[in-house]
C-alpha cells in the first residue's frame, strides 16, 4: 500500500454551538483507497486526544511518529482498500493540520487565547463539512476510540442518516466525573506554567513543563494499577536512588511520556480538547442520555477495557443500551484505557465483526470522470465542490 500524505481543504464558515463563527475552517485528513462510483465504500477513522490523521504507516517528512493503529489499514487488512476508501481527518482544535488555537486567525496571527470554546458536536460538525466537500453522503462505518469513541457516538446520533454502522471502543456517552477531575490537574499545570502566558505564547516555546506534567498525569490514567504494578512495582530507575533524590522507575516511565508529547504537540490545543472532552454528553439538548441512544439508526458495536479506569466498562455499557447496539465486546487487557490501542489483534476482530454483514460495496471503479488532483482518487478528494454541511 502507498503512503497517504496529509492533505487539507478550506470549507468555509463553521458556527459552533457556542454560536460564535469559526470563519475559515481547515480541515486536514489522510485517505487510503478508492471511493467508488456509488460512494458507499467511505470508512471514517477517528483518533483519539493527542492522536492525529496519520493512522497507519512510517514516520517521515511531517509526520513525527508512526501511524497508532498499525495494521488497520490496507489492502487485505481489516479495514481493506480493495474494498473500502478510508478517510482519518484531524481533529478541530488540535494541532494536525485541521483549524485550531496555533492556526492563524483572520488577523494573521496565531489565534492564541482567542480560540472559541469548542465541543465533540462542533468537532463532529467539522468532519461532516469535510464528508459534504469529498460527496459523501454516508459512511459504511464509523469507528473510533476514547476522545474519537465520542465523536464516533455523536456522529451515529447528530447524523443517524450518514451512518451505516459504528464501533465505539473505550467511550463513554458523557463525560464522568471521575474523568473531569483527572483533567482539572492537567489544565491547571498548563496554564500555571509561566510560559503559558494566558495562551498567547507563539511563536515562544509555550508551558513545556506544565504541558509534560499534565501528560504525566493524563498517562497514569491510560493504564491500570496492575500494569504498572507488574512492570515497574518499586523499582528503582537503573544507577538512581530515590532516598537520594534519584527516580522510580515508574516515575521515570511517566516523564518520558511527558517529554515525548511536549516535542509533537501544542499546549493550547492539549487545553482546548481536554475541555471539549470534558463538555462531552450526548444527551445535552436531546431529553437525555437514554433518548437520545434511541436516535441511533446505525448498527452500534461497543467495545469495553476490562482493565480501563478512565472510560470504566460500565461507561461502555450505558451506550450499549441503545436498542442499535448488536454487539458489547469486551477487550480482555491489562493494559487499561490504551489497550485499545494495544490489543489491535482484539481490536480489529471487533472492527470486523462489525463489518461482516455490511453489504459489499459496489467494486471499486475508476470514477467516471476525474477532476485536477483526481475527485474519486483518495490522492485529492479534496477538489470536490463543498456543499452545506448536513447537521
């Protein structure tokens, strides 16, 4: 299978549920296969907080780390070119590519601590803009896990008629108070950093430290006490001594984390999605929770961490109630919230199941006509006219 490179669109004007207006939204995404002429084969991918587009494959110009789903994608995998086209947008208010607080604003300049407050609804409302500009007009799956679980649920509920089927891994239908707690540390490490600068810190270095420590926090929560028990329990890191101001190992493990977001990823961005998550609740407006599962028309596969102490299988088990759900899987794992992450061979068995009494696609075609850069081609869908998001 060739690389997907990440390719970005323009699409226009984005009111966000606060009722301010994003005005020029971006949107970034990579794309593996063909669409066909019916367009019915479309598969969207969605990551997870700090997670980006770039799904599968190596690292390279751009793109600092391996794709987190390796395996997923490709001719033969579960998520198979030769049958489907797959598309991973970046999320809005991240830093891949795709409109968020390091972006530039109308008046040029980064938006900073201008960014509006966003939600998973307005973050779903951008990917569907992104659906409507690349004509497609539903998805044969959605899928996706934690943060990307969310938006994969609001998605089959905001917009039950572009939804064939859905796979929430490791989510929840609203944001706990346990998981709003965790992330309370996390926000006040970033902003109480001294180079946050209340968000208007580009193009300086930003809170490197508060950001490090709020992903050291965020990471004690992607895996369970048993884990870290078993690999690290109270051993010391190798040449240092804790009764002499040495380290843990597990501390060790935890800083390095921290280290490695803090090269790829923007503070800003690492605030503005935590909070979205945070405002996450799929009955908001809707008469509740419970109603509004009974929206979803798609047929809803839901994966639960036996280990995961973020997102609890009893989180999994409320979406599982929805009378769409044919299937609650269990992820049968040590590693916690990240195993969905890390069990892929249990993963993609789900995302298979899910898939296997989907109709085959109509075969894949070239398109009847091709536009500059190719319209059907996944190597510029981006040139297809955008319509009017259907939210």
């Amino acid at each position: 299978m060739s690389p997907s490179r990440r390719r970005s669109q323009h699409l226009g004007a984005l009111t966000l549920e606060s009722g301010q207006v994003l005005d020029d939204l971006r949107v970034s995404w990579q794309s593996w296969g063909r669409l066909n002429e019916a367009r019915d084969n479309a598969v969207l991918v969605l990551h997870a907080l700090t997670g980006d587009s770039h799904v599968v494959g190596e690292r390279g110009p751009g793109q600092p780390t391996p794709g987190w789903w390796p395996g997923l994608i490709g001719p033969g995998a579960p998520l198979d070119t030769d049958r489907y086209c797959v598309i991973a947008p970046a999320v809005l208010g991240g830093c891949g590519g795709t409109t968020g607080p390091s972006s530039p604003a109308p008046d040029g300049r980064p938006y900073g601590s201008s960014f509006p407050r966003i939600t998973v609804r307005d973050q779903v409302r951008a990917e569907a803009m992104l659906a409507d500009a690349l004509g497609i007009h539903a998805f044969a799956l959605v899928v996706g896990g934690s943060v990307g679980g969310m938006r994969a649920l609001e998605w089959a509920v905001a917009l039950p008629g572009r939804v064939r089927r859905c796979v929430v891994l490791a989510a929840g239908a609203a944001a706990t108070a346990d998981q709003i707690a965790w992330s309370v540390p996390q926000l006040h490490a970033i902003r109480l950093d001294p180079g946050f600068h209340g968000g208007d810190y580009y193009p300086g270095p930003g809170p490197r430290q508060g950001l490090a420590v709020a992903r050291q926090i965020a990471h004690a929560t992607y895996r369970s006490a048993t884990e870290l028990s078993l690999r690290f329990g109270r051993d010391e890191q190798e040449g240092e001594d804790p009764l002499r101001g040495g380290r843990y190992a597990v501390q060790s493990y935890l800083e390095h984390h921290g280290t490695k977001l803090v090269r790829r990823f923007d503070a800003n961005s690492y605030l503005v999605l935590t909070e979205a998550m945070n405002s996450h609740d799929v009955g908001r407006g809707r008469g509740g929770v419970e109603a509004a599962l009974r929206r979803i028309t798609a047929e809803l596969t839901v994966g639960v961490v036996s280990s995961d102490r973020l997102f609890t299988p009893a989180d999994g088990e409320v979406v599982a109630g929805s009378p769409a759900c044919r299937e609650l899987a269990t992820i049968d794992s040590p590693y916690g919230h990240d195993a969905f992450l890390v069990e892929t061979e249990q993963v993609f068995g789900i995302v298979g199941r899910a898939l296997a009494s989907a109709p085959v696609p109509a075969a894949n075609r070239p398109p009847r006509a091709r536009v500059a850069e190719g319209s059907t081609d996944v190597g510029a869908l981006g040139a297809v006219r955008p319509t009017p998001a259907a939210y």
